[in-house]
C-alpha cells in the first residue's frame, strides 16, 4: 500500500469523526454542514487577520522583509475568506437542495492532501512554544504569529472536511434543544399570563 493510498484512508477515517460533529449538530442545535462551515470561517478570518498582525508588528520591529510579505498574504487571504468564501458556499448550498430535491447523492470526496493541514496545526503551535525562549517583544510576537497560523490552519481544515460532509434536507422539526428552549419559553409565559390575571382579580376586589 502506497503513502497516497494511506493518506486517503486517514482522510477518510478523520472525515467520519466530522460526520459525528455535523450530526450532534444537527440533532441537537438544528446546524446544518453550512452553519458550521460558516462558523469555521469566520474562526478563519479571525485566524487569517491576528496572523497579519503579529506578522506586520514582527517586521516593523525587526525589519524583517519576509514576515511584512507574510503580513500581506495573510491579510489577502482574510479579505478572501470574508468577501469570497460565504458566496461560494451559498452557491454550494443551492446546488446541494437541487440535487437532494432530484434524489441525488454526492460521495465525499476523499483527499490525500487534507490530512497534512491537521498535522501543520500542531506543528505550528509547537513552534509558537518552541520560539517563546525570553520575555522580549520580538519572541512574544513571533510564539503569537505561529500561534495564530495554527488557529487559522486548523480552522480552514476543519471547514473543508464539514463542507465535505453528505448534505440533508432542511429539518421539519425542531432541534432537542430548540424543542427544550421553546418548551421553557412557553412554560415561562403560562406563568407570566396567570400572573397578570391574578393582579387583576386583586385591583378588582380591592376596589
């Protein structure tokens, strides 16, 4: 067995622990793959933007070319995430409602590639420790760079295996928490209805 061939069986393996997520998720807070993907970008955005901080604050302090250049990058790669991401995904949705509505199915796509983005993460917040040597601004700013590579490494990653995920039809009922939240709102408002006749009762034997 080749190493192509084992990565994609990892893949494969790491995708079903997603496949867990996506149906906790649903089942119990009523997300769909597209809400959590959604979640997972804005954490990318997020990671994308602290990286172009910590990179540009790092290489006007030490001069450093190459960190400004990263800077750049990783901001580019923000303004993509937060303008371009969510369009495509919108698109992907209605084009998964179609094919559900048709009777088909997609097969996940199993990739031997995505698995290193797993392993990058906790190599990248190894070095954010592994740099972190002195109390001086340059170190502290470098661990906090390789730190915020790992989030957003971690983040996209995590947003391609949900994306991946077999899409469902829109849910007819509510989630068990959502059916739990609605079923205390209502308890709650019994309450507050029986509470104001009683008030009234009273001002009208008093009188």
């Amino acid at each position: 067995m080749g190493l192509e061939q084992k990565l994609l069986q990892l893949d494969e393996k790491i995708w079903r622990q997603y496949e867990k997520v996506t149906q906790v998720a649903d089942a119990y807070l009523g997300l769909d793959k597209y809400d959590l993907v959604k979640g997972c970008n804005n954490l990318v955005v997020g990671g994308a933007l602290a990286s172009c901080l910590y990179a540009g604050l790092f290489s006007v302090k030490e001069q450093n070319v190459s960190f400004g250049m990263l800077s750049l990058g990783y901001l580019g790669l923000a303004g993509v995430n937060y303008f371009l991401g969510p369009k495509l995904d919108v698109s992907r949705k209605k084009l998964d409602q179609i094919f559900l509505q048709k009777g088909i199915v997609l097969a996940p796509q199993f990739q031997s590639n995505r698995p290193l983005g797993l392993v990058l993460c906790p190599v990248a917040f190894s070095c954010g420790m592994l740099f972190y040597d002195s109390y001086t601004d340059s170190s502290l700013l470098n661990s906090l760079f390789y730190f915020s590579v790992g989030f957003f490494v971690g983040s996209e990653t995590s947003k391609w295996y949900f994306r991946d995920q077999i899409p469902k039809p829109p849910r007819k009922t509510p989630a068990k928490l959502q059916e739990w939240y609605n079923g205390l709102r209502e308890s709650l408002g019994r309450k507050v209805e029986v509470s104001v006749k009683y008030e009234g009762i009273e001002e009208r034997v008093l009188k």
